[in-house]
C-alpha cells in the first residue's frame, strides 16, 4: 500500500503549533512526565539488593522533578532545588537510575540561559551530584563513576552553551533586522520626500511660466482690444498657444506620476468613449530641453519682454536631465523677468565648454544707465530690490536645488550696471559635437 508524504506546508504548520505553545506550560509536562516515568519504573522494577520504591522514594521523586516545572524562570535555584532533592534520594539508599536526568535537564537550562561562568559553577554542583551517584551504583566502579560526572555534565553544558549563542545570535539579528527595516522605512519617507519637492518644483515652474505669459497677453488684450483688433486677436493666439504647451507639460508630469497599477485596469477596459482618456494613455511626451529654448524665448518675446537667445561654443549631445535642467533654470529665469520687468531686453547665452554648460540670463531692467526713471522709450524698469517685498523666493530656491542635483551651481543677484543676472554653471562630459540639424536655435 503507497502512503502518501507529508507535504512540507503540514510540516511548517505544526511546527508553527508547537512553538505556539506556552513553555511553561511544556516545561510543567516535561516535570510531570519525569516524576510518573520514575514513579511507574520504579513500581515496576525492583533490582536485588535495592530497597522498594516506598512513599518516601514518591515524595522524593516529586521532589526532584517538579523544580523543572520553573527552569526557565529561575534555573539557578531549579538546578540547587533537584540537586538536594537527588542528593536525599541517593542518601535515603535508592536507586540512583530513576532520577538520574532531572539534574541534567536543570543543567541544561542553566547553561542555556545563564552567563558561562555561572554554568561552569552550577555544573561542577551537578558533576559532584553525578559522582554521588555513580558512587552510590554498586555495579559501577570509581573510574567509571569519575568519568560518567565529568562526561555527562560537560556534554549537557556544550549543548546549553549552543543553545545561549543561538539565542544571542538571534536575537543581535533580530536587533539588526529592526534597525535595517527602520532605515528603509527613513529611506523611503525621504525618497517621497525628495519626489514630492521635485514635482512641486516641475509644477512650479509649468504654471508659473505659462500663467506669467497667458496673464501677460490676457491683459494686453483687454487693453487693445478696442483700438487694435488684430493684436488683440494675436495676444489671444499667443495665450492658446501658450495654455496648450502648459497643459501638455502637465499631462507628462501627471502620465508619470501614473503607476502601473493604475495604467493596467485602462488597458484591459479598451478604448473610451471620452477622447481625453485616449490622450492620457498616449506614450510620455518629449522631454524639453535646449531644443525648446527657441519656443519658449517666442512666447516671451510675444508677451513683449525682448529675448536674445545666443549659443556659445560647439554644441553636443548632453544627458537629458542636464538639458532639462538648464531649461528650466532658463524659463525660471524669463519668467521673473515678465514679473519683475516686462519692459527689459534679455539676452540668453548657452555657452558649450569643454567640462561644463553655463547658462545666463541676464536683463537690463528696463532702463539704460543714466536714466533711474525709464528709458526714452517709455520701457519700465526693474524694480530696486529694495524696494521690492521680500517674497518666498521659491524660483530660485528651485533653480538651485536642481542644479545641486547635477552637480552645478547657480549664481544670481542684481548687476552693477542694472538689471539682473542668472547664471547656470553644470558639468558635462565631452562628446562628439552636434550636427547642424540637431543645434539649438539661435
């Protein structure tokens, strides 16, 4: 007849149910079960030359065994208690046998949970019982009496010993575990962290352009709408265009914050009857980057803040995240200057070094030199900082957290000769210059 195997779940799942039980209460049965073996064998068995197991040898029996029920609480006084229970039981001229393991298993709890030098104490006591009794043994002769009291006391002490440095180890590799699973927890509150300030730093600088210049033109608009029909008409084109660059901008930012999770229930739905859905699962939109500046100087220049963009050196392919880096540093820097100084000439320099990418934004103010009031062309000026109420600055803390990001710096402030200066500095590596179809506009 085959028999079928233990499948190793049933093991795990009674393995799981033994270590559920309560060690005292095992450590109770274990006493117990002592005492009735010596009790039966002891009824049960009468060697010659022995006296019968009387009511005395019971209470001794007891009294040795039910020590244990508490090894685990106090094994000190649990080992003493057995070994001056055995040691009456051998005075009273019984047989040695019977009780022979209750000291043993104390022992063993000693050393399992009780430092080496208090083992080593409590197993010379435990040695000196085993001695008296291999002594009290007739048909055993001295050598072998000294050789089972050190044997067996020491075997017993090696296997508690092991036991204490597994549980030290154990529980050093639970303390390490905690520790470890602490610090991904810190990990991972920092990487969102660290998520959640570069989101609202792309968020940041998406809106704050686009509504900059969408602000600028809507109120041209309203302005000369009246008297210029067409460039009202124009202004209005510039903020369509303008509202639906942001609003693709967005729609990357928010496809990537979209987890598979979430991608995988729209896939298995099939398409929608609502064609905005169709457009959120589109593939990711470009990047922007260097590329981009050329559209993004238009706009301004459309908002009627006059751009100069300049490419310096030979451009080259650059890592994506530097090329967005510089241009947000770039549209961060336009639009301060459509807040602060809408009437200013900038000028934009990409500059490709050998090691590094600098990016300056620099304005005039609005102003020429000699004229504190305005240029004779009517243009407003910047602003004197301090004049201006200090404001949480956020664009450039932005600017700057993003070039730390790449190992760059950005410096900003007010030039000498008037109006305002940002400069990206970012290192790159050399590689093989771009060709004329992929160079920046100038």
């Amino acid at each position: 007849m085959r028999t079928r195997a233990w499948p190793a779940a049933d093991r795990f799942r009674a393995a799981d149910r033994f270590r559920s039980v309560d060690p005292r209460l095992a450590d109770a049965v274990l006493a117990l079960g002592l005492i009735a073996a010596a009790a039966v064998t002891g009824q049960q068995y009468h060697p010659a030359g022995w006296p019968p197991f009387d009511a005395t040898a019971y209470l001794l029996t007891a009294l040795t065994g039910l020590p244990l029920a508490a090894r685990r609480t106090a094994p000190v006084a649990v080992l003493v208690a057995c070994c001056l229970a055995f040691t009456g039981y051998l005075a009273a001229g019984y047989q040695p046998s019977l009780n022979f393991w209750s000291p043993l298993i104390a022992l063993y709890g000693v050393a399992a949970r009780r430092p080496p030098r208090t083992a080593a104490a409590c197993a010379a006591l435990t040695a000196a019982v085993v001695l008296l009794s291999g002594l009290s043994a007739r048909e055993l002769g001295l050598p072998v009496a000294v050789l089972q009291a050190l044997v067996v006391p020491a075997v017993v002490w090696a296997f508690g010993n092991g036991a204490r440095l597994l549980d030290e180890r154990n529980r050093q590799l639970a303390a390490v575990t905690a520790q470890l699973h602490r610090e991904q927890e810190w990990r991972a509150r920092r990487a969102v962290s660290q998520e959640q300030r570069r989101i609202a730093r792309e968020l940041h600088d998406v809106v704050a352009h686009h509504m900059s210049v969408i602000s600028v033109q809507a109120g041209m608009a309203g302005y000369v709408f009246p008297s210029a029909p067409e460039k009202a008409r124009a202004a209005l084109g510039t903020i369509a265009e303008t509202s639906q660059e942001g609003l693709r901008e967005l729609r990357r930012i928010l496809t990537l914050l979209r987890s598979a999770a979430d991608e995988e229930p729209d896939a298995r739905r099939g398409p929608s009857a609502d064609g905005d859905r169709g457009d959120e699962r589109t593939p990711y939109a470009p990047i922007p980057g260097l590329a981009g500046l050329a559209e993004a100087a238009r706009r301004v220049r459309a908002a009627g803040v006059a751009v100069e963009l300049r490419t310096g050196g030979v451009p080259r392919p650059l890592p994506p995240g530097v090329e967005l880096c510089a241009y947000r540093v770039v549209q961060e820097a336009l639009t301060n200057v459509i807040k602060h100084a809408p009437a200013a000439r900038v000028e934009v320099l990409v500059a490709y070094l050998p090691h590094i990418l600098t990016v300056t934004v620099t304005d005039d103010g609005g102003a020429p030199a000699g004229a504190p009031g305005g240029s004779p062309d009517g243009r407003a000026r910047r602003p004197d900082p301090a004049n201006v109420a200090a404001g949480p600055g956020h664009g450039l803390i932005g600017m700057r957290e993003r070039a730390r990001l790449y190992g760059g710096t950005v410096a900003a402030g007010p030039r000498t000769e008037g109006g305002f200066s940002v400069r990206l500095t970012l290192p790159v590596t050399a590689a093989r210059p771009l060709g004329p179809e992929n160079r920046p506009p100038a």
